[in-house]
C-alpha cells in the first residue's frame, strides 16, 4: 500500500483542498500533467452536512458523513467520475481523502437550525437516534458502546482506547471492528476503486485501530488492470498526527501504507524561519531528530496541511510567508525523503471560512480558480494555488528530472544549503543575509543551464540566471537572500 501508483517521473502529490471536480478535471489536463505532478488529493467526496455560519459555509462541513454517495460541495458523482477520467487520461491520479472515522457531530440534524446535508439522504445525529439511512448506521453502529462521550486532551498521551472509541470532537464515532460497518466502508472503497482512483488518504487514522482498518483495505478489490496493471494496490497513507508523547504511534500504521510524517513539516519550518540551521536537515531521513520519521517508504511528507496552515501560532510555514514558504517547499522537492505533497489552498482569514463561492444566494456553491497570463492563479478569484507558483511548479519538474538520483556533495553553512542530485541536477538555497556567493561541485555535464528558481526555459532562451558548468563539473553560484537557485538535466540551454 506504499507504492504511490504515480507515474515513475511524477512523484508529487498535490492536495487541491475544497476543489471542484470540474476544475480538478481541466486542471490535470491544462496544468498538472506538463509540471511533473503524478496526483490529486481530493476533498471528501461523499455526501456530508451543510451549516450556514458568519454568511458563509466553512470548510470542515466535508468532515462530517452522512452517506457515501458521491454528492458533495465538490461535485456530482457523475463529475467525480468525469475528473477521474480525465486525470486518468493525462497520467495524473486520484488520491480520495477517505472520512470513516465518524459520521455527523453529535446533535447535527437534517433541516434544523440551518444544517441539511449536500444530497439526497436525510439523517438524524441526535445523540442515540445517529440515524443515517443512506447508508445505512444506527447507533449500533458506531462505539457508543464502549464509550458514550469526547476524547478528553490527556487521552492523548495515556489511554490509547479512547482516543480510538471516544468521539473527536463530538464526531459520532463508528466501529470499524464490526463485520457489517466494515463491509460498507469497503462497499464505499471499491466503488472508488471502480472508478479508476489510485488510492485514498484516511483522515483521523489514529483513532481507528491499526488491525481495523488493515481488515477494510485487506478487503477492497485490486485496483483497474486497466490503468495500473494486473495485481496493483491502492496507495494509502494515513493522518497520523504522531509528533512523540502520545499513546498512538505512527509505526502502529505502517503494516497499511505510509502516514503522514508531521516532524517533516515542523523540522523544515524550523529551517525555513530561521529558528534552527538547514545543516541540521543533511541527516533529514529515517531515525532523523529521534524520534517519527520512519523509513523513506512510510512516509508522506509535506510543509503544511490544511489544518495545521490554519492553526493559531502554527509551528510550520504557510502560503502565508512568502520567501521562507516557497524555500520549505522548494527544499522539500529537491530533498529525497518520503513522497512529498504540496498543499494548495485559498486564501482565508478565518479559522472557519470555507472556499471562494457564488454567495448565500446560490447556496454558498464554490466558485472556482481563474488564471493569469503567467499560469498562476488570479488572486481575486481567491485561490492561492501554492501549485502553480513559479518557483513551486518549476521544484516539481526539478523532481521530476531527478527522480532516482542521490544526494551528493552537500555543502552547508547555517542558514545555507547545497547539492546535487548526482548527474541530474543541483539545488542551492540561502535563507541567511546577504547573498552567498560559491562554488560548487554539480555532477551535471558541462554546458549552460537555466535557473529555474528565478525563470523557465522559454523555447530555448532562459528567462532566469545562467549558470555555467564547466568540464570538472563545477559551477559559480551566487544565491541571492532569501531564494533558491535550482539547475537540471532538462534545464540546459
Ligand atoms: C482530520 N484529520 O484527522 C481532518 O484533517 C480535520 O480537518 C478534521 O477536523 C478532523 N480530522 C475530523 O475529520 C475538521 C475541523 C473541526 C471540525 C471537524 C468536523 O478541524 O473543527 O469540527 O472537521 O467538521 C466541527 C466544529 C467542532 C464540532 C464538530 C462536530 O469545529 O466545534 O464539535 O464540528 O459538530
Ligand atoms: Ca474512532
């Protein structure tokens, strides 16, 4: 279940939080295929509640089921099935973020106080009604059972059990442990599978018990020969937020694919903003800081999440911090530990506020991206599309052309980091004052290549620095404060 089904040279993962698939369908064709990203991570597609708060509909009505029909904020099945498709047919796969933890929040009821659902099937969540008929769960589904009230915040770190049964924050939390609940969790995969998805992202991993959701990926079918080849299985990678002290761990998981490495992100960051040194991150792999960072293949690694870009005081960089964000991410996709995911987002202010839409109106419904000549997104539609950011999406072909290549002749000072990809690229990148000026050895064959931190290979002329290569391979840098320069096979002049 590691195995990221992607195309060999594609091995980026974008999540395109709180998109259509309309949009998603048109974005694989025009955009992601030519900028060496392999997949989407989509938004829960099943069928979820609807609440009008502050004149808007925030973003985390896509964490609460009601059924898994395939009718969200995102987009009809029939659409759902058109992207897949689409992505299918240009070589980008779909990665479902996967919501079977829990279905409604407790007291959630169909036609009251402003809450319906995004589809057809009614539901009650009253607490011992927890009435879903599009699926359908009663209360005997779920682990009222075991325990009837919330996670309490020192569970934690010493009651594994009830970070499993107990219900986040008032989510109603299902049994994954019973043959009838498991058997509609893997109804609702294959019919995913059928669809042509390569894999799924599960949300709050960590309170389900590893052994239950081994039991419902166990169970789902191979996905398409078709598209993947005989005997292929989908890629999983878990949400587990694991960062040491806790009664769950991250290594529980591993028998089911990877998880996502949340030490990555913070270490990075940590880097980024200065507050530690990149000579710190040369060791940036498994056993890395002590504790969390599993082995290359577990892992799924990533800046920042949708949830954690949104936390008060966050320990990681966001679109938010421009410079230092573009060098984590850039850094990321240059580095070779784990399976790398950029986020891509809208821009918000508040915690709650849900995607740029059509107004209260027409029901809230989500207006998509509009694009500048440049091929980045029009910051007046609302979305931010970290993707399509020139540095961003250039880091993601720099990926691409040095897939399968090693790290080499590292070169480090505090605030500085350099290396090559041995004999297929070389990234250099200075978050210190001043700019710093060396030279270094690249691995890359003589010639002259294009920076494509700072431009793009434009029909043979380069719109950015040029950098020489001489015949032992060696080259003269000058990395301006605060940027990266970035050279690859396929950016020689
Ligand atoms: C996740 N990963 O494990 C998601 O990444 C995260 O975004 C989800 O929380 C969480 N697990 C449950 O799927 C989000 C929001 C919560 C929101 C929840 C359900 O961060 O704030 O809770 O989705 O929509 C909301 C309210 C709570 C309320 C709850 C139940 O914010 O105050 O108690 O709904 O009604
Ligand atoms: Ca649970």
């Amino acid at each position: 279940y590691d195995k990221t089904q992607t195309l060999v040279n594609r091995q980026t993962l974008v999540h395109l939080f709180e998109w259509k698939w309309t949009d998603i369908a048109n974005e694989c064709e025009s955009f992601l295929q030519h900028f060496g990203y392999g997949a989407v991570q989509v938004s829960p597609p099943n069928e979820h509640i609807t609440v009008v708060q502050n004149n808007d509909m925030p973003w985390w009505i896509r964490y609460q089921p009601v059924s898994y029909q395939l009718s969200s904020r995102s987009g009809s099945s029939q659409e759902f099935a058109d992207m897949v498709n689409r992505c299918n047919n240009v070589g980008v796969r779909i990665i479902v973020d996967i919501v079977l933890n829990h279905m409604v929040g407790v007291g959630q009821k169909s036609g009251q106080n402003g809450v319906g659902s995004s589809g057809p099937s009614s539901f009650d969540g009253t607490d011992n009604i927890e009435s879903f008929p599009g699926v359908p769960y009663g209360s005997g589904d779920t682990n009222d059972a075991r325990c009837h009230h919330d996670i309490d915040g020192s569970d934690y770190q010493n009651n594994a059990n009830n970070v499993r049964e107990c219900r986040l924050v008032g989510l109603l939390d299902l049994n994954q442990g019973s043959s009838y609940v498991q058997g509609k969790m893997v109804d609702y995969l294959n019919s995913l599978i059928d669809m042509g998805v390569a894999g799924f992202r599960a949300d709050a991993a960590k309170h389900m018990w590893p052994n239950d959701l081994k039991a419902i990926f166990d169970a789902t079918k191979n996905l398409r020969s078709d598209i993947f080849g005989q005997n292929q299985r989908a890629f999983i990678v878990q949400e587990v937020i694991d960062q040491g002290g806790e009664a769950t761990h991250w290594d529980e998981y591993i028998l089911n694919g990877r998880y996502t490495n949340f030490n990555y992100g913070a270490a990075v960051s940590r880097a980024a903003k200065g507050q530690s040194n990149w000579n710190g991150l040369t060791t940036l792999g498994p056993g890395y800081g002590g504790y969390g960072n599993g082995d290359d293949h577990d892992v799924l690694a990533f800046i920042d999440n949708h949830d954690n870009q949104r936390d008060d005081n966050t320990a990681v960089v966001t679109y938010k911090d421009g410079d230092r964000y573009k060098l984590a991410v850039a850094y990321m996709l240059a580095w070779t530990y784990g399976y790398p995911r950029v986020m891509s987002s809208y821009s918000f202010t508040d915690h709650n506020q849900g995607p740029p839409n059509n107004g209260a109106g027409n029901g809230f419904s989500t207006r998509g991206p509009s694009f500048n000549g440049d091929q980045t997104c029009n910051p007046n539609s609302g979305w931010v599309c970290e993707h399509r950011w020139p540095e961003i999406r250039a880091m993601a072909l720099f990926r691409s052309a040095c897939q399968g290549a090693a790290v080499s002749d590292l070169m480090t000072d505090n605030q500085r980091i350099a290396f090559a990809r041995e004999f297929k690229g070389y990234f250099a990148l200075n978050s210190g004052s001043g700019n710093w000026q060396f030279s270094g050895q690249t691995t890359l064959a003589a010639g002259t290549y294009c920076d494509v931190y700072s431009g793009a290979l434009n029909g043979g002329s380069c719109t950015g620095a040029s950098i020489t290569v001489g015949s032992d391979g060696r080259a003269s840098f000058n990395v301006p404060q605060s940027r990266a320069i970035a050279i690859h096979v396929n950016s020689r002049i």
